[in-house]
C-alpha cells in the first residue's frame, strides 16, 4: 500500500513547475548539457550554519535543504515544492509544503519532516519530473580543494551538493557547487543563485524567526546596481507647460505646417489663433486652471485646436469618444463634471448633461449675432460660426434660400466677423498653468470594473516628448495621427510634434481599413507612425508595403510575436522599429527597444527606460527581488501620472 506522501505525488500535476530565473524559455527537448559553479563559505559562515542547526535541533543537511526550499519559493512564489535529495539508496521526493510567510525555523521544521517521511517511504517508486535536485554534507563524501565537480550530462534544471572541505588554516568550510542546464541558465546567472543561496543561509542563521519573505537575498553591490545604477536615466527637460512649448514653435516657425489633412492645412501660426479664440471663449464660460473640458469632436483640425485652446484656458481636456453609448457618456460626465463641454454643433446636440458647450464648428462670429442664431435654433451652446457655415444655418432658420438674400446674409456675416477677431486679439490670456498643473484626464477602459479618470498632468507629457532618448522628434517629422483622442497613443502622435516643429498628418474622422492608412502615409509624406501590436500583426500578414516610405515604426500595447516581428524587419530593412511599453497610469512609454537583428530568442523584449523613468520589480513586501523572477513591476518618475480623479 501506497503512503499518504507518495501519494500526493502522483501523478505529477498534483504540483506545478517551478519558474526558475532562467536566461532562455525551455526547449522543445533537451540536450542534457550541464555545467558547474561553485562558492566556498567562509569558515565564519560555516560555523554559523552549524550553530544554527544545533539550535532548531535539526541536522545541517536539513538546514540547508529547508534554505534551497526558501531560496526556491522567493524566485518562483511557490508554496509547494518537491525536491530530489540523495538518500542511502536511491533518490528521495521531498515535498515541502506551507501557506502564508512562515519563519525561516518554520521551513526548517516542514524540511525535516519531509526528509524523515521520504525516508520512511524509500523503497516506493516515484515517477514525477523533478526539476532540483539536493545533496547535503552528510550525502556528499568529503572533498579537498575547490575544484569544481565534473560536469556533463545533467537530467534536471538545478542540482546543488553541499561538502565539507579544509580550508586554508585547517578549518572545515563549506563548498556549494551548482549543476545547471546549460539549455535554461547562463554561467553568470548560476553563480548568482549561488550568492543569494548564501546570503539567505546567512540571514536566516542570524534571525531564524525572519518570516521568508524578509529573508535577505541581495548583497549590496547587487542591490545598488537593481535601484541606482538601472535607474540612472535623469536627463534635463524643459519644465513649461505643453502650450508654451507650442507656443516657442510658433515663433520659430509661424509659416511652417503644424496640422494637414485632404485638402487643406494649418500653419503654427494659424492654429494658434484657432486655439486662442477657442481659449477666450473657454475662459468666459468659466474655464480656469485645473478645470476638466469634455472634448467631443472626430478627428480633425478643430479637434487639435480645440485641445490647444483648452489648455491655453488653463484647463484640462478630457476626451469622450462619440462611439460610447449613451449610458457611458452619462457616467463619465457626472464622474468628470467638466467646466466645459466643446463639440460641434451636430456631436453636441445628443450630448445629456447640463455643462456649458461651446461648439467649434461656429468659431469666428460676432457675440450678437451667435445669441441671435443660439435663441432662434433653441440651443444651449455658445455658438461661433464661420460664414459659410452660419450661412447656411441662417438660410434654413428664415427659410430664405434664394440667391439675394444668401448673398445679403453673406455679407451681414462677414462684416460681423471683423469686430469679434479684434476684440478677441487684444485680450490676453494669462493662466497660470505651472508643470504640475493637470493637462488631460483619460477614462480606462472600465473592463475589470467602474473606469477610472487617470490625471495626467505637463510636466508628465514634456517627459515624453523632449529631450527623448528614443525617439528623434524634431522639425522634420510628420506623424500620422489614427489614435482616438480618447486612448493615450495620441498624447505621442499629437504633441510630439507640436511641440518639436513637427507636422500632425490626420486621416479623414471614422474608422479605416489598412489601404486608407498606406494612403494617408503617401500623401502627406509621414515620416513616423505608431501602430497597436494587435494592428501591427494585421499590417505584417496583410503586406507591409505601404509604410516602405516610413523613417519610423513605433509599436506596443500588447504581447509581440516574435515571427511578426522577424517579417516585419525583413519587408521594411529602411525603417527602424521600435517596440513600446508603458501603461496609461505612466503616461504612454516607460520603456522602449529599437529593434535590430538578429532577434534573441525567446520572448521579445520591451526594452530599456526611456529618459527620467524609474522602475522596480518588487515582492509583496515591496522588496526588489533577485534578478530574473517573478514579482511586480512599480514605476516612478515624472511620468507617472498624478493619479485617479476623485481619488487623492
């Protein structure tokens, strides 16, 4: 009859794998070639083990198992191991089990029960995979030296032996040696496990009552190199506000291309007096700095005025994408409760909610005669109308569409334009926006609950932008803009080059197939271009030809393939590609990787931090952890965003 232990052992998906700090994703099939690495304790450290074993009445082989078992849980999480060790016999599954953060004496407990069990247990046959094996003193027959074990054929991912030798003044020492499968580990990464191994031992000898999850790991150097040395990325960067950089651009360049679309363009100087007039307007319906402004518009040059002049109010914009439905426009107007809502006249009038509007497609008309149109359509907005538009609007209000009396309104229109334009150029706009200051909510997706308003604030997006280490943005640049305003991609594609001396390219508003895309890249000679990793993939099967034309690719957002990538590189050998990573909540990018060939297998990369990022991946402790293990990623910098509205 079986017993109790061997029985949980079988079949083997009673436990999971273990994930090892491994340097390469496991094979297909292995090759079996092993290597070794070696530590020699001191003689200090030696005899602090030994006390350390005496005092929890346990053996030194059971000491230092219960120290691979602790060792092994902090990189991989696990709270049920089952390890080889080396019997009399024959090999022995010891299975070493616990929940929670027990003490280190804890673990040593549960090792010597595993040991004494397998023992009683030896003659029954054992068939599950074993990943380490473990071989203490009193298995290992003593050695002289520290010459390394032979190394050859190895049938597991780990094996560590542990044997006494005499050290230079005749004292007994300790020599750790490490078997490690040359498939899944480098020599540099095994001779760290074997480091942490010891610091460990030597933590939990001093304080075995350290729960395991405080049980130290990283040395010094180690540990300085993880948070400073990796995070040395402070670069300077300008501390203005997005507009005022904008507004730097417009005096070094007034006559150059700042937004072009089909048919039609706007020069630096031209889309800052659009986004004046829509800021002078802003700030008599009450706009002031940190105040959140809706911005209901399609993509098109009034969009992009329309968030330049929100944030020369001194406001914030917050995008609502005209695609949501009613119940979720409801929801993130009474959570935002913007100052302002701008639109146009058609996306405004089916938008609930009682903000002010203000709508963009009614723009340069005298205050008289916008009231006169607003009492007689019945609407709430503030309405500032080109001619022809208001035109247009008058003829249907009077029911007067013959040629003389359009043309009669044409020229009442017109000359009430010229006294708004003057009044308007003479005020000034003096908010004190600071980097602090907010410049956009975005709302998440809401998938794993109620959405969240991220505040993103200046400083935040100049971070991104200039002075970049990734990116070459500069005036040369024409960045085609397909990102909704309300997904945080258009941050890049928007002021990137607004900011920079840039051109922002914009396709037609709604929805477009790949062709319209390739279209767009040709016409208005891009330069630059970011794609979703789920788009990209599509681009890839579906031919990438169409962006030949392109000095850059940027992509991220989701898992990379690995093959798309290799045809990616191959179809477009002209265009560097860069893989991004970043949540919303870090303002875009945290990290970046320009991809170059040949690609290292395994999974693809996302790279190093871009310029004034910070980043840790720490334990629950919010402890850094070793080197190639699990834990969670933590950011920092001034990317970071300022955090969720309505909940500072």
């Amino acid at each position: 009859m079986k017993s109790p232990l061997i029985t949980d052992l079988t079949p083997a998906d009673h436990y999971s794998m273990l994930e090892l700090p491994a340097d390469r994703p496991r094979p297909p099939g292995s090759s079996f070639r092993g290597a070794t690495r070696a530590l020699r304790l001191t003689a200090a450290a030696t005899a602090s083990l030994r006390q350390a074993a005496w005092r929890e009445r346990a053996s030194l082989d059971v000491l230092l198992l219960a120290g691979l078992a602790a060792l092994l849980a902090r990189y991989s999480g696990a709270e049920d191991l089952v390890i080889g060790a080396a019997g009399p016999t024959s090999l022995l599954p010891l299975r070493i089990q616990w929940t929670g953060d027990p003490p280190f004496e804890r673990l040593v407990a549960l090792a010597d029960g595993a040991l004494r069990a397998a023992l009683a247990n030896a003659d029954l046959p054992f068939e599950a995979p074993l990943q380490v094996l473990f071989a203490g003193p009193a298995a290992v027959p003593p050695a002289e030296g520290l010459e390394r074990l032979p190394s050859g054929e190895l049938a597991v991912d780990l094996a560590l032996s542990v044997r006494e030798v005499e050290g230079g003044g005749g004292e007994p020492q300790l020599l750790l040696a490490l078997d490690y499968a040359v498939d899944l580990f480098d020599a540099t990464t095994a001779a760290r496990l074997l480091e942490h191994y010891a610091a460990l031992l030597a933590g939990a000898a001093a304080a075995p009552d350290l729960p395991l999850s405080r049980l130290p790991l990283l040395g010094e150097a180690e540990r300085h190199q993880m948070l400073a040395e990796w995070n040395d990325t402070a670069s300077a960067f300008p501390r203005r506000a997005l507009h005022k950089l904008f507004e730097e651009q417009v005096a070094a360049r007034p006559d150059a291309p700042a937004v072009v679309w089909d048919g039609g363009a706007l020069t630096y100087r031209e889309l800052d007096r659009q986004a004046g007039r829509i800021a002078r307007r802003l700030r008599r319906l009450g706009v002031e700095p940190e105040s959140r402004v809706a911005l209901y518009l399609e993509r098109s040059a009034e969009m992009v005025a329309a968030v330049l002049g929100v944030l020369k109010a001194g406001g914030a914009y917050l995008p609502i994408d005209l695609s949501y439905p009613r119940e979720r426009l409801e929801l993130l107007l009474e959570d935002a409760a913007p100052a302002a809502v701008v639109g146009t006249t058609r996306s405004l009038a089916s938008l609930p909610g009682k903000a002010p509007q203000l709508a963009v497609d009614l723009l340069a008309v005298h205050p008289a005669t916008a009231r006169d149109l607003a009492r007689r359509l019945g609407a709430r907005f503030v309405p500032d109308e080109p001619a022809k538009v208001l035109v247009d609007r008058l003829a249907g209000v009077y029911r007067a569409n013959d040629g003389d009396t359009r043309a009669l309104m044409r020229t009442m229109v017109e000359g009430a334009q010229a006294p708004a334009a003057e009044v308007e150029e003479e005020e000034e706009l003096s908010a004190d926006v600071r980097p602090e200051s907010l410049a956009y909510v975005l709302y998440t997706s809401g998938s794993t609950g109620t959405p969240n308003g991220v505040e993103v604030t200046h400083e935040a997006v100049v971070r991104l932008v200039r002075e970049t280490d990734y990116f070459p943005f500069g005036s040369g640049n024409v960045f085609l803009q397909i990102a909704l305003l309300s997904f945080d991609a258009s941050t890049l594609e928007l002021w990137g080059p607004l900011v920079n001396g840039g051109c922002v390219a914009l396709p037609p508003p709604g929805r477009f197939a790949l062709g319209d895309l390739y279209e767009q890249v040709e016409r208005h000679g891009v330069t630059a271009i970011f794609l979703t990793t789920g788009l990209f993939h599509v681009a890839v099967e579906e031919g990438l030809a169409g962006l030949a034309g392109l000095r850059h690719l940027l992509i991220g957002g989701d898992v990379m393939s690995r093959a798309h990538l290799e045809r990616a590189l191959a179809a477009l050998p002209e265009v560097e590609l860069i893989h991004c990573y970043g949540p919303t909540e870090n303002t875009v990018f945290t990290s970046t990787w320009r991809v170059r060939r040949p690609l290292a297998e395994g999974a693809v990369t996302i790279g190093r931090l871009i310029a004034n990022g910070r980043a840790y991946v720490l334990d629950p402790t919010l402890a850094p952890v070793p080197m190639g293990s699990a834990g969670e990623l933590y950011l920092s910098g001034p990317g970071l965003a300022r955090g969720y509205l309505h909940r500072r």
